[in-house]
C-alpha cells in the first residue's frame, strides 16, 4: 500500500540520488556523481557497480525485467523488455545485470525511423546509458533511459542531440563567465519547466468516433450551442471525475519523481492543463514524454481518454505546450534573473542579448522545431502565437534596452502599489512588466516562455535548437571579447550593437492582430512560415547546417535525416486524415443521411394519405436538402479520395508535402464543410457519431 504523504513514497520509483547515496560505496558514488555533474567519461567499474545495485533495488521492488528506455524518432518513446534472470547449474536462475548491459544495448535500427541512414538489411543499431538521468520502474521493468544511435554512430534520436546541445551551451557559457571572473562555476545547464495541456473525453465516445481512434483529432464535427464563448471553464471548478484522475495521476507522477505541480481547467471545454516545476533540460525531457505516456494510461483507468493533439476539435482553442526554458550555473545562479538594477547587470545584459540575437538569427530553426501536421492546425488562431518568431520583452527591459542604445541615463522602473479599495486585501506591488500570452517568445521575469509547441511535441526539438542558437551567439561574443583589448569597452559595444541590429524582432504588442503579420513580415523582414512544407526546407539552408554541424550538434547526414522524415510524417499523417474522411463519408455519413432522408420521405407519404392535398412542404424542402447534400457529399468525397490516389504516386517528399498542402487540404475542408452542414439538419439518431456537444460536455 502507497504511504500516506507525498514525502514519503516521492521518488520512490526512481533509482535516484538518495538510493545511490544508500546503495554504492562513497568511492563509487562520488565517480558517478563526477560523470553526471562534471561530464567526466564513466568507468567500466564503476558501471559494474552500479548494475549490481540497480539490479538489487529493482528486484526489490518487484522487478523482474529491465529495458533500455529511448526516444526514436518517431515522437514516442520505445523499449525492448530482457529478463534479469540467467540459468544456473542447478537447473534453477539466477538474477544478474552487468555493467555491460546497463551500458549498451542493441535494437534493431532499420525499424525506427532513420531517413535514409540506415537500409533496410542494415539492422544494427545502439542503445547508451544516459546516467544524467535517473532510471526508474514502470510496471515490473527498470527503465533504464538511453540514447539511440546507429551501426555507423548517426543519432537516431531525440536524446543525442539535446545531450550535444546542451555541452555545447555549456562551453561557450563557460567561456563568457570566465570573463567576468567567475571562476568557480565547473557547469551551466539550460532548465525546463513544460506546461503541458490535453483534453479529456469518455471512453465511450472516443470509440464512436473513427477520426479520434486513427488520427487523434475530429475530422468532422459541427459547431455545438455552446463552447467556450462565457468564459467559464478556464480556472473553473474541478469536475469531480476529472479532479479523480488528477489525483492519481499527480501519484504516478511523483512516484516517478516528476515534480507535477500545477493543475487547473484550460480555456476550453473538456480542457485541462498540468504544469511541472522547473529541473534539467535532459531530465524535463525524459519526464514530459513520461507524463504524456501516464496521462493516457490514467485516463483509461477511470473510463476516460486523453487527446494530446493540438486540435482535437475545430472552434475551440487547441493544446500546447508553454516550455519555459532558462540557464543556470551549477552554483545556483539563473543568468537570466535582471536582479533588482537589470541595468547595471552586464553579465545578465549580455546573456539576454545572446538570447535575442539567437532568436532572430535562427527564427527559421525555432519554428522548423515545432513543426507538425497538427501544429499548423494551431499556430495563428486565436489560442496560440503565430507562425512569426517574435520576442517580447516586456516594458521595463525594452526601456533599458532603448537607454543602452541611445547612451541615455535609465532611471528604473517605477514599482506601482497596488491598491484594490478594501480595507481586509493587502496592498502589494505591481510587477514591473505585464505578461503577454499571444507572443512566441516572451521574457517572463526569469525564463523566457517559447509558446509555440504543440501538446505532443517532444520538448526536445525545440530546445535542441534554442541551447544550439544561444551556444552559437555566446561563441561569437567570446571570440571577441577575449580578444579585447579593453574588456569594459568591448562589452557595451557588443550589447548595443545587438541592440541595433536585432531589435526589429522585440515586439511587445497583440501578436494575434493581423497588422502585426504584415508589419513583421513587411516592414521588419521576420520570417512567415505557416506550414510545415514551408518552413522544413530551410532545415538545410547552409547557415544552419554551418552553425549546428559546428556546434557538434548534428551532423550534415544526421540534418537531412531528420529533414526527410519530418517531411514524411507530414505526408503520412494529414494521407491518414484523407483516407479515415472518406471511409467514415461513404460507410457511415451518406448512409445515414439517406436513412433519414428515407424516413422523412415515409412520414410525408404518411400524412398525404391521412389528408388528402396536404402540402408536406416542411418535409419536401427536408427531403431536397438533405439529397442535395448527399450528392455534394459524395462528390467531395470522390474528388478527396482521387487526390489521395494522385498525392500518393508522387516519389519525392517535397513535392508530395506541397501538394498536400495546396490540393489536399483544401478538397477535406470542402468534404467536413459539407459533412457538417448535414450534421445540423439531420435528427440525433440518425447521425452515426457523437456530436461536439457529446464529446465536449460529456465527462461530469
């Protein structure tokens, strides 16, 4: 039975420091700590014995299998089971784990998603223990998280490269802080802290409908009476079923030692959000492909199912994923707190410039990272920032920023007391600058908050390209500044300069205003790419493929890889889409159109006999819409399913994402507009799905 206080069984999943404290010898456990903090290359020794102990302390916990727990690239994580066990000479078993098989493993790599690095007969590939993050149980198996690569040492996954990135700040972040004299920082990490949103529906009505069960999103579907236009639900009140599944899945979750904290109603119906407190980047990453995986295996638990698309349902706001994203030292400083005279702050100016320069210079990559099918669904409607990278800064750095640039004294930002007119409620200061909830990138006192992720993007990509950008921009300042022959000089120089030269891409304004489009792309020349066949291209512009290959984040192979499969999976899932809207049109929709119409046909020829000369004009006009529609139905439907025959025989994936996205998206949204007029006109009992009303308002 779970003890009673979350103090007590936190963690209790999680082969973490506290048990590697109680389980190695001090020898052991400082080597392993130096490999973890400092990066120093582990010991085959010393992984011997931890095996030893990991094995003893899951076996204890009722384990009986052990994986290497990885991240393809596929958006999903993936794990192959290996009993602990092992024969022994008197016919019985014996539980043995070495620090060979805690080290590597070996999946097989031409099943995973590779784009081109690996042939089909070329199997072999390689799984390596990431000790950076902690192992923990799952069921009965010691998930053990790695990373992924193949035969011929490319990365095929998500991990390596964030890993890569991650080393690569840190070095060049070393380097700056040198020059300020601090010493004594052996490390700097980038954390994460993703706000994570979904949907909740009922097992029951999820079954009913097609589209959710094989694309995750409702292909079809009328605009119900009421969504979220009262405002009502965002922070409302708990549904006693949702508030169930919130406090298991808060259990889970600490039990695995994720630091799930905030949980509250979103914005629209059947929405939800759940947000963890901020650890490390690699460590965040683990934890939020964690928590999607127990989002969807609580909810079943309690009859329900959790939609992590970005747009589950058209009219109402989709899901995303805030990543709150900052830099630390490993002494505790966060090199992104202004502090209380953000002005007189340099080495906090200067990360913040490295930051905005990074942001502007590689736009094309932040938004290359949060690129899928169902993103672009989401990005640019009234619930998320637009496809346009932009910064927003808030009032009182935008302020220290113009007095930098100009050489003009700045006075500092006045705190205003706010008063709220009741004796009872205390007055307290207002913060400095406001929040703004329509920017991509908005600076959010400490972190800046990158708004553009969809809900089931891993968090990886995204930060990947950040850590990747800001490594690339702190190596250009210190190449200059360590070569300066007058430091002070130097570094208001750089500041200013990045002021200048990068300032078009600071917007503090209404990022949903359509003027703010044209003005950014218009008059300051940001970047706009709406669709993923838009912007994936540039992956392999050569200034990206200079700055991440030099980073050692990717290789030149690795790049086009991950070009061609996000291409790919574009094609596959909108292909998915077209297919699952003509099967449910022509097996479900038009026939129960046409019953319907049938029965209304009956009960006009009914009333005709019961009085001769009746008009039944209600029922004719009925009968003539509805065998309109159906004409129109099918018609859309012939035109989409042709698409799809023509979209498919196209070779190249470019080619075909772009027809996509010209001819193909245009012909389903022809078929849903069609499909959802009818909905309106034909009686509850005929339609074969639960309507938006159904699914949105089902789960009390």
């Amino acid at each position: 039975m779970m003890s009673t206080t979350v103090s007590e069984y936190f963690g209790s999943q999680v082969f973490d420091d506290r048990v590697m404290k109680a389980t190695l010898s001090a020898k052991v456990y400082q080597s392993l700590k130096k490999t973890i903090d400092e990066g120093q290359r582990l010991d085959i020794g010393v992984a011997n014995a931890v095996a030893n102990a990991m094995r003893d302390w899951a076996v204890s916990k009722g384990a009986t299998h052990y994986t290497h727990w990885f991240q393809p690239l596929t958006g999903i994580t993936a794990e192959k089971h290996d009993s602990f066990i092992t024969p022994s000479p008197d016919g019985g078993v014996i539980m043995e784990f070495s620090g060979k098989e805690l080290i590597q493993g070996e999946p097989d790599a031409s099943s995973f998603p590779s784009g081109g690095l690996r042939a089909t007969f070329e199997a072999r590939g390689y799984t390596a223990w990431d000790p950076t993050s902690y192992a923990f149980i799952k069921g009965k198996t010691l998930c053990i998280p790695t990373a992924f690569c193949s035969y011929g040492g490319e990365a095929l996954d998500k991990k390596t490269p964030l890993l890569r990135s991650m080393d690569a700040l840190n070095k060049q972040a070393l380097r700056i802080l040198r020059l300020f004299g601090n010493a004594g920082v052996k490390r700097v990490r980038t954390c994460v802290g993703p706000e994570q949103e979904y949907f909740l529906i009922t097992q029951e009505m999820y079954n009913r409908r097609p589209d959710l069960r094989f694309t995750g999103r409702t292909l079809f579907g009328a605009k119900p009476p009421k969504g979220q236009e009262m405002d009502d639900h965002y922070f409302g009140v708990i549904k006693p079923r949702v508030a169930a599944y919130m406090e298991e899945l808060n259990q889970e979750l600490w039990k695995l030692g994720i630091l799930a904290k905030t949980e509250h109603n979103e914005v629209a119906p059947a929405q939800h959000e759940l947000a963890p407190i901020y650890t490390t980047t690699n460590i965040a990453t683990d934890h939020n492909q964690l928590m999607m995986e127990m989002m969807q295996k609580v909810a079943a638990k309690h009859g329900l199912v959790c939609l992590l698309h970005e747009k589950p349902f058209d009219g109402v706001n989709g899901s995303g994923k805030h990543n709150n994203w900052s830099i630390a030292t490993d002494t505790g400083v966060n090199l992104l707190s202004p502090g209380e005279t953000p002005y007189e702050n340099a080495q906090f100016l200067l990360f913040l410039c490295a930051v905005i320069k990074a942001v502007d210079d590689y736009q094309d990559l932040l938004r290359i990272a949060v690129a899928t099918a169902g993103n672009d669904h989401r990005l640019g409607a009234n619930e998320a920032p637009p496809a346009v990278v932009s910064i927003f800064l808030g009032d009182e750095l935008n302020d220290v920023l113009e007095a930098i640039e100009s050489d003009k004294p700045y006075n500092g930002a006045e705190h205003t007391i706010m008063q709220l007119g009741a004796d009872v409620l205390p007055n307290f200061s207002r913060d400095t600058t406001d929040r703004n909830r329509t920017s991509p990138f908005a600076f959010t006192g400490n972190k800046f908050e990158f708004r553009m992720l969809g809900s089931s993007n891993s968090i990886a990509c995204a930060n990947i390209m950040l850590n990747a950008a800001v490594a690339e921009v702190l190596k250009k300042y210190a190449d200059k500044l360590e070569n300066a022959a007058d430091f002070d000089t130097a570094l208001h120089q750089l500041i200013q300069s990045t002021i200048r030269e990068h300032k078009h891409i600071i917007f503090n304004g209404n990022g949903y205003d359509e003027s703010w489009i044209q003005e950014a792309t218009q008059k300051r020349g940001l970047l706009n790419y709406p669709t993923t066949p838009d912007c994936m291209p540039h992956l392999l512009d050569q200034k990206n493929i200079d700055m991440l290959t030099s980073q050692g984040v990717y290789s030149e192979a690795e790049l086009k890889s991950r070009c061609d499969i996000m291409l790919e999976n574009y094609c596959k899932t909108v292909i998915i889409e077209a297919n699952t809207m003509v099967s449910m049109a022509r097996k479900q929709i038009v026939p129960a159109i046409e019953e319907y119409a049938t029965e209304i046909a009956k009960t006009a020829a009914a009333k005709k006999a019961l009085e001769e000369g009746l008009a039944c004009r209600y029922e004719k006009e009925l009968v003539k819409k509805l065998s309109s529609l159906t004409d129109q139905i099918a018609q859309c439907t012939d035109a989409l399913a042709d698409s799809v025959t023509e979209i498919s025989a196209i070779g190249e994936v470019l080619s075909q994402a772009n027809a996509i996205r010209d001819t193909l998206i245009e012909k389903m949204s022809e078929l849903r507009a069609v499909c959802d007029q009818a909905e309106t006109i034909t009686a509850k009992k005929y339609w074969p799905y639960p309507t938006y009303g159904d699914l949105l308002f089902s789960v009390k």
